[in-house]
C-alpha cells in the first residue's frame, strides 16, 4: 500500500521558469494538503483540495501559484514565473474521506525547489 | 485564531537522558492534538495524538497528554536514543481538516 508519492524530489529552476509539484495521495485518501517549509522554520498551509475541488486556499500566494487536484491523475501545484523567493521544501499531505481531525496526515517526503 | 507555540530548539541531550518538550494552544472549539517527528530529508510522520481532554497519546516510548485547563501537549519521553534526533513538530486541528503547526523543535542526541 504506497503512501503519498511526490515526484520530483529535487526541482531546479531558473528565475523566471515554470515549476510544476506533483503529488498522488494514499490510497483511499481523497483530501490533499500542500505546505511549504522554508529552512529552519516550520509548516505554513498553503491549500486544501478534495477531486476537482479547492476547499482552502487561504495560504497561497494570489500571484503566479495555482494547485489542482483533477478527477484522475496526482494533485498539482503549480508555480509560474518563480523567483528566489520561492526555494523551499513543499509536502504534501493526504487524509481519509471521514472527519480528518482525529486521523492526522500522511505525508510525502517533499519537492526540494531550488530557484538559481 | 488558532495557533500552537513549541519551545525552542535546538535541544541538546545525552543518550538515556528524559526528553520534555513544551508545546501549548490556541484553539476555538475541541481541537484534536498532534506530534510529528521529521527526520532530516524527509516528511513528517505522525508520531502519537490525543483527541480529546486529559488522552494520553504515546508511541515508540513518547508520551504526550492532552491538558485542556493548561491548553498543553508536552511531547515527553523517559530515556532517549541518538536514533531519536530530529525536528518535531507539535500540531492542531479542528473540525475543519486544516491543521496547524508548530515551528519544530530541533532534538540532537550525543552518545
């Protein structure tokens, strides 16, 4: 039974270029969670999506980022145009279809965005 | 709003030494409580939780129990292992799904 599968692990891009964050949820699970871990400091949510629904998207930037996460296929977060700024390990995260406060998550072990 | 405020890292410990770190809320509602332990290059896992008053959460030799007339969660354990060296990360979430962390509390085990 996978667990959350992101791909690509390491992502390096140069300013300016599209960065494209891949992320197949367990199996099972149909709630998907993106984070983004700047060095040394901790989580920040960045968006909640169930299949073909974006439920939270209160901690994405409004410029140049957008998630997905379609009928079929993985979940995708999408950087446009990225900038320095933007370097930073992103996790994905997957819950169950019940009330996912008393599960916790599952998670990926992350794209390492380094922006050059 | 909802928050979770860890202790500060890095911690440093000897092998066999006891473990406490402080990890306290804020939360409208009964939030579920969490621990996650990140191990360098990797996600998180979840590590134990508690989903209501005064459970006791615990895995692996880690104890953490959920006090809500102190809204605490201190993450504890009574001998630790170098293997035990990692950042751990204290955690809420409420009936929303969106779960909240802490900023990670860094742990380095000499022997």
């Amino acid at each position: 039974n996978a667990g959350v599968m992101q791909n690509p692990r390491h992502l390096v891009r140069r300013r300016g270029q599209e960065a494209r964050l891949r992320c197949s949820p367990m199996k099972g699970h149909s709630h998907v969670y993106w984070y983004r871990q700047l060095p040394e400091e901790g989580l920040k949510f960045m968006v909640y999506l169930q299949k073909e629904n974006i439920i939270d998207e209160s901690g994405m930037p409004k410029e140049r980022f957008s998630a997905e996460f379609p009928k079929e296929g993985p979940s995708i977060l999408r950087i446009q145009q990225v900038v320095r700024g933007d370097s930073a390990a992103y996790f994905c995260a997957s819950s169950p279809p019940v009330q996912g406060r008393d599960y916790g998550y599952t998670f990926g072990s992350g794209t390492r965005l380094t922006v050059v | 709003g909802n928050s979770v405020t860890q202790m500060e890292g890095p911690v440093t410990l000897s092998e066999e030494a006891f473990l406490t770190i402080n990890c306290t809320y804020t939360a409208t509602g009964y939030p579920s409580l969490f621990w996650y332990v990140q191990y360098p290059g990797e996600g998180l896992q979840l590590l134990l939780k508690a989903t209501k008053a005064d459970d006791k959460g615990s895995n692996k030799g880690f104890e953490a129990t959920y006090r809500k007339e102190t809204t605490s969660f201190h993450l504890e354990k009574g001998s630790v292992q170098v293997s035990d060296s990692a950042v751990y990360f204290c955690a809420l979430s409420t009936g929303g799904f969106k779960t909240i962390f802490g900023a990670g509390t860094r742990l380095f085990v000499k022997a």
